[in-house]
C-alpha cells in the first residue's frame, strides 16, 4: 500500500486514499452457470441488480496476478443468491481452485487480493 502512505504524506486523509482509483459499476447483470460462462468483474466496485435463479448467476474476478487493483467491492442486489468464481487457476479464501463463492441476495463481499500467490481473500459477515 505505498500509494496510500504516499497519497496519506501529500495531505489526502487516509480514510478516503484507498478509494482514489476506483471504478464503478451499478446496475450489472449476473450471467452463466459455471466459471466459463459468469458474468466478468471489470470494476472495482460491482453492484449486481439483475439474475435468474439456474439461468444466470455468476460472476468472475479477474485473474488474480493481472490486475493493479488489491480491492473489490461486491454486491448483491440482483434477487438470486449468486456465485462468485476467481479466474481459472485461482481461488478464494481456502476453497479449491475454482471453486465459487456463494453471496446470498441482498449482501456483498469485500474481495482482497493477497500479495503473493493466486489466492483472493473474502472478507464479509458471513466469510
């Protein structure tokens, strides 16, 4: 986080520096049933508002080593519990590779990247 220790250093409170850089998305749709067919995450801040239960309820983080960003805001608005997928080769918490991560309706997750290795950290009441 040396960005932030430097944004902290020039006088932007350190409250508000990680969020500098992020990019949002309200009102995305989930899409698939599986890893290869969710719904890609792009932004840093995701809101899903549209899914259907068994049709369309998936979405994927990036690929864990090709993205500057270390935090994604996630949530779920879309009247379906959805499941998050890491990119192929990836995982979250200590599930398998691939496996996904179910968010109940009407919650978010905060997904952190870890610094080293392949792995996304979930952070969220229910994680």
């Amino acid at each position: 986080m040396a960005l932030v220790s430097d944004l902290v250093q020039i006088g932007i409170p350190a409250r508000q520096a990680p969020f500098l850089g992020q990019t949002v998305a309200a009102g995305t749709a989930l899409a698939g049933v599986d890893q290869a067919t969710a719904a890609e995450i792009t932004y840093t801040i995701t809101r899903f508002v549209t899914g259907t239960a068994g049709v369309a309820f998936c979405a994927r983080m990036p690929l864990q080593g090709t993205v500057p960003q270390s935090t994604y805001y996630i949530r779920n608005d879309s009247g379906v519990a959805m499941t998050l997928f890491p990119a192929v080769g990836n995982y979250i918490n200590a599930m398998a590779v691939n496996a996904g991560l179910v968010i109940p309706v009407n919650t978010g997750v905060v997904i952190v990247k870890e610094e080293i290795g392949i792995r996304w950290i979930a952070l969220g009441s229910a994680y």
